[in-house]
C-alpha cells in the first residue's frame, strides 16, 4: 500500500513526526545518570546535543514549509508516493534489532540487521548479491566494533569478540 500525497503535506506530517520523537527522546535523557566527576558532562550530553541539533532543524524545516512562501508552486504540489510496507518493515527491523541485541549479541544481530537492509536494495543475481551484501554488513559491523568499543570505549552486549585490546 503507498500513500500519495503532496510534497508539501508529506513534508509537514513527517517533520511534525520528527519533532515529536526527538522531543519525547530529549525528555528520556532526564533519566540518565547525573555527572561523576565535576565538569564531566555526564552520560545525557551528546544524546541531548545530537537530539537538541535535530529539534532546531524540524523548527527550521516546519517554519519554512509553514510560513515560507516559495516561488515554485507547482514543485509543492508535486504528488510523492510513500511506500509504508517497506518502512513498515524497517521499523520492525529496528524493533527486534533492539530487543534481540542483548540475547545474541552486537556482532550477529548488527550483521543480520544490515543484512536484511541491504538484500533487497542490491541489485544483480542472488549469489552475487548474496555475497557482495554479506561483505558490506561484516565490514559495517567491524567498523562500528572498531570504532565505537575499542575507540570510544563504548560498552555494547558483545558475543565473541573482546571489549578491548591490550597493545
């Protein structure tokens, strides 16, 4: 099933979408734990920094698709055609991603999850397909291993591979 709508509308819907989920997320941080030490940000900084950056450009995005005037008209009333099935599903995708990551782990459940992502986008044959999507998910998930656990420090539920490592 797609919805067919104008830009303009779809613009508006998703940005009011946007603006909701980042505020009710900026209103989650509160129960993160206070600073350790002084002057330590604490654990809530960069989620509330990542999030307060996205609320400023909705608050953009909504007051120039409300009150802006464009010249082009007739680029918003252009019809969009969006697809809910495969957003849908990438939303289910996200929600066992999240709920199965403590049981088998950061490494097979980021593998699978970009796995299915990314199998039906690819074009070509199904090996090859098979293959080269295998590649590009194992070579996400060491670069998200790499850099957010043995960079940053990160703690994510790990199944096999080490928390950090000694030079």
């Amino acid at each position: 099933m797609e919805i067919i709508t104008n830009r303009r509308k779809a613009t508006l819907v998703a940005t009011l979408i946007l603006t909701v989920l980042f505020a009710y997320l900026f209103w989650r941080t509160v129960s993160f734990s206070p600073p350790v030490l002084p002057g330590y940000p604490g654990d809530s900084f960069f989620p509330r920094l990542i999030l307060g950056f996205g609320l400023i450009w909705c608050a953009l995005l909504l007051y120039t698709s409300i009150f802006a005037r464009t010249t082009g008209v007739e680029d918003d009333e252009k019809e969009v055609n969006f697809p809910t099935a495969p957003v849908a599903l990438i939303g289910v995708y996200v929600l066992v991603f999240v709920n199965v990551l403590p049981i088998i782990g950061f490494e097979l459940c980021s593998f699978i999850l970009m796995f299915l992502l990314l199998i039906t986008r690819w074009h070509g044959e199904l090996k090859n397909r098979i293959i080269k999507v295998s590649l590009v998910s194992l070579a996400t998930t060491v670069v998200c291993y790499v850099c957010f656990v043995l960079l940053l420090n990160v703690s994510f539920p790990l199944l096999f591979l080490p928390n950090y490592i000694n030079f």
